[in-house]
C-alpha cells in the first residue's frame, strides 16, 4: 500500500476525541513556538519602550539604546528568536517519537511541513510585534520613532498571519 492510499484510508476514519485533542494540542504547542519566537526576535525594540516606561531612562536616552540596539544587534535578536525556535521543534519532535535523523527520514514531510509552518508563523508574529506594536507602542510612549514609515508592516503581518491560520487549520 502506498503512502497516497494510506493517508486516504486514514482519512476515511472516524476521529476519536483523544485524536482531536491531540490535534489540538498540536495546533496550540506550534502557535505558541511562532509566538514566542517573533517575540523574542523583537526584543531589541522593547528594551526602551520599559526603560521609558518605568522611568529608567529619557526619551533620548532610551531613543539612542533603541538605535544601538535595533541598528546593530537586531540580527543578534533575530538569531536567537531562530535559536529558540530550532530548540522547541527539537523537543517538539523528540516528544512525538522522532528521536533519531533515520525517523525524521521516514516522517520528513511531516517534519517539513511543520517546520516550515512554524517559521511562517514566527515571520508574521515577528513583523506584527515588531513593526507594529512595539513601533507604535513607542510612539505612544514618546520615542521618536514617527519619523519611520512602517505602514507595510500591517497589511504584511495580516497577510502573513493569515497564511498561518489557514494552514494550520490543515495541520494533522
């Protein structure tokens, strides 16, 4: 039997509700991977937003440390928002039995396709959290941030986001 006939068999079978919440708890444990990986990739532009926030710093002050830290460490924040997602897919993998590089083999469409449906998640958490609530955010906050046109980051991280959502729905 070959592999198009086996997912067709499956297909045809009723899902029992302990199938459900696996899925379910498939859907919630890859969400959160790409949540906290834009997160995390954006952290370079929360650093002043607090400091201003809780009185730590001027605006100029916090201003200036968000140009360092955006201007020359942000890929730094990028490679270990990265970081963070090749380690939780490791575990998330190893927690469903691919343990070795002979079984990612024999599942490497699953592996694929997860992997590359997390890395679209974290693309569009990362473009919303960053280019959008943190840069506005610190507008409000009073960093002179006005100043940079990131009106292509909603429609992007929407469009994104959406791709997201729609394949994961399909995620089994």
């Amino acid at each position: 039997m070959g592999e198009a006939e086996t997912q067709a068999a499956t297909a045809a079978q009723p899902r029992t509700s302990a199938a459900v919440r696996e899925e379910a708890s498939e859907r919630k444990d890859v969400t959160w991977f790409a949540i906290a990986a834009g997160i995390i990739g954006g952290l370079c532009c929360l650093t002043p937003i607090v400091m201003v926030l809780l009185g730590l710093a001027t605006v100029a002050v916090a201003a200036d440390l968000g140009n360092v830290l955006y201007g020359e460490y942000r890929w730094a924040f990028r490679l270990a928002g990265l970081g963070f997602l090749a380690a939780a897919l490791v575990v998330y993998f190893r927690r469903r039995g691919i343990c070795t590089l002979d079984q990612a083999r024999r599942q490497r469409n699953r592996v694929l396709n997860v992997t590359l449906l997390v890395l679209t998640g974290a693309v569009g958490s990362y473009v919303l959290w960053t280019y959008v609530v943190l840069h506005y955010g610190g507008i409000a906050a009073g960093l002179p941030w006005a100043q940079y046109d990131e009106s292509w980051a909603v429609p992007v991280s929407l469009s994104v986001l959406a791709v997201f959502v729609l394949l994961l729905r399909r995620l089994r």
